[in-house]
C-alpha cells in the first residue's frame, strides 16, 4: 500500500528588483512536485505585464493568487520592493 504524504507547503522571498530574476528566486524556493496554489505578495514597483508573463512561466500548473503590497515579509524580516510567497 502507497504511503500518503502530508501536504507541503513551502516559504521563499526575493529581494531582486528585476521581475524576472525575482520570480526565478522566489520559485527555486516554493516550487515543488504536486504544487497546486501558490501565493505571492509583491512590490508594486514591478512592471506589471513583465511580472505576470514570469509568473506564468514559472507557476503554470498551480492556481496563482497574488497582491501587491506595502512591504513584504520573508525570512529575512520586513523589506520593501521584493516579493514573497508561499506554496501549497
């Protein structure tokens, strides 16, 4: 009989000012197997079209939910203009 695994959820941040880079970051930290949502709270000093395409690529088998916001917390603490996330 298979062993069912616990559910994962998994942390990251990124402190890149490029979306690109930042997005690559944020997901060699959160991306995982059977990912199936994941949710990013971002700078709104990104470029919109240019943050969504990064996020498209990097995340296309999981529901994305995201907002920006006036800060964000990572394992480094409060920080401003980068993103954090978290996978589940």
């Amino acid at each position: 009989m298979a062993q069912i695994q616990p559910p994962r959820v998994l942390s990251g941040s990124s402190q890149q000012r490029e979306p690109e880079a930042a997005v690559f970051e944020l997901a060699q930290a959160i991306d995982q197997a059977e990912i199936g949502l994941v949710m990013i709270f971002f700078s709104s000093t990104y470029e919109q079209d240019r943050l969504s395409a990064a996020i498209r690529a990097h995340f296309s088998r999981a529901i994305v939910v995201g907002c920006t916001t006036a800060g964000e917390i990572g394992p480094e603490g409060y920080y401003d203009g980068g993103m954090s996330g978290v996978s589940f």
